[in-house]
C-alpha cells in the first residue's frame, strides 16, 4: 500500500489548482464577467426596442388608415351637406336632417382630432424607442470592447501560465499509472466535490484521532481502521485520512 505517489500526485494537482484559480479569479477574468452580463443586458434593451418599434409601426399604420378612413367619411359627409344647404332653401322642413348630418360632422371631427394625437403621441414613443436603441447598441459596442480588451490581456496571462500547467499535467499523467486505482478514485470523487485536499494527515490529540479537512474527530471504528491499515475515510467528510508514520514503515 502506497500513498506516497498520490501524495506527490495530490501536492502537484493543488500546484495546477492555484494556476487555475489564478487565472479564473484575475482582474481581467472578473471584467470578463462582467462584460458578459452587461452585454446580456444590453442585449436584452437592443431586443426589447426592436420589439417595440415593430408594434409601434404596426399601431401607426393602423391609426393611419383610420385617419384615412375617417377622413374620406368627412369629405362625403361635407358633400352631403352642400347638398342638403341646397336642398333647404327649396324645402325647409328638412332642417332636423341638415342638423344631424352637422352633429356627425362635429363627431367625425372630434374623432380624427383624437387620432392625430394619437399618432403625435405614436411618434414621441417612436423617438423615444430610437433613442434607448441607439443608447443600448453604443452600451453593446462599448463591453464588446471592454470584453475583447480583457480577453486579450488574460490571454496573454495564460500564455505566460501553459507551461507550467503543461508540465504539472505531465507529471500528473506519468504519476497516474502508479497510483493505487482505488486511491485514484477516491481522490477524483472527493476532488469533484472541490474539497482540496481530498488526502489529509490524521491529527492526533492525546490518543483521539482527528481530520485535518474538517477538524471532526474518527471514530473508535475510523481510528482502528487509520491504525491498523495507516488510513481511513473521515465519517464526516469523506476525506481520506492517513497516518505517514505506518505509511513510511509500508
Ligand atoms: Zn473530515
């Protein structure tokens, strides 16, 4: 039973983790983050004004088509009026129509009067849209820029850092044949779960065995079986415990 190579393996895996973690929590990584969310953002503004011109040019022809319409009802019901001017000199008993065909007018007017304010009031929406798309895609060229920038330093970054992260994974590739497959395992799963360092030294208190990861103590189980085999899995977070005084003697 060898623990030695996963050790060496394990000091290396936590060098290449610094690395990493180097790199994702730099300056330019952060703004890259950032960035992104930003541009979301803008993104979603560029998206919402498209949306909302397009029912706003919908509404607009809508509106325009009654005014149209309103308007042709105005131009016969003027005709007809003339007509019944006429009409009225030869028989003025007619007065109630003339009067009724006035009040229409008076309506109709009313009417396109209220369509042209709604449309005066379409246009300052549609300026107003204009406006936030053009404020969002400036915002959007901007974090492009901003992103592109940062990419490029943390880029420069990396390139300085491959090296290094090439040889730790060479090494890390050579040590892994050596390695005892069950401790291979156990590494990678308690490692998946982000718990470095997935092996730790026992912590002996008077004769009281403890894990160094989470500080809880063994139990006369864990401790029998971290004396008598050199290791153990901690009962509270299944990091492997290990004695190096027997592993040394192994
Ligand atoms: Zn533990």
């Amino acid at each position: 039973m060898k623990l030695d190579k996963l050790l060496e393996y394990q000091k290396l895996d936590i060098g290449l983790r610094r690395i990493t973690l180097e790199l994702e929590k730099s300056d330019d990584a952060k703004k890259i983050e950032v960035a992104k969310q930003e541009f979301a953002i803008a993104k979603k503004a560029i998206e919402d004004s498209e949306k909302n011109a397009l029912s706003l040019v919908e509404f607009f022809g809508e509106l325009e088509k009654n005014y149209q319409e309103v308007g042709k009802k105005i131009d016969k019901l003027i005709d007809q009026i003339e007509k019944q001017e006429k009409e009225l000199e030869k028989k003025p008993d007619k007065t109630s129509e003339f009067e009724k065909s006035i009040n229409e007018l008076a309506a109709l007017k009313s009417e396109a009067a209220s369509i042209e304010n709604k449309i005066a009031d379409q246009k300052s929406k549609g300026d107003e849209t204009i406006q936030k798309y053009k404020a969002a895609s400036d915002r959007a060229k901007k974090v492009r820029d901003f992103h592109a920038k940062a990419k490029e330093r943390l880029d420069i970054l990396q390139k300085t850092k491959d090296p290094e992260i090439k040889a730790i994974k060479t090494s890390l590739k050579k040590l892994e044949p050596q390695i005892d497959e069950i401790f291979m395992t156990q590494y990678k799963t308690i490692t998946s779960e982000g718990k470095y360092p997935a092996f730790v030294e026992a912590h002996l208190d008077g004769k009281n065995f403890s894990c160094k990861g989470c500080g809880m103590s063994l139990s006369q189980t864990g401790s029998s079986a971290l004396i008598s085999q050199s290791y153990t899995s901690c009962e509270s977070c299944r990091r492997i415990v290990y004695t190096l005084g027997k592993i040394a003697s192994n």
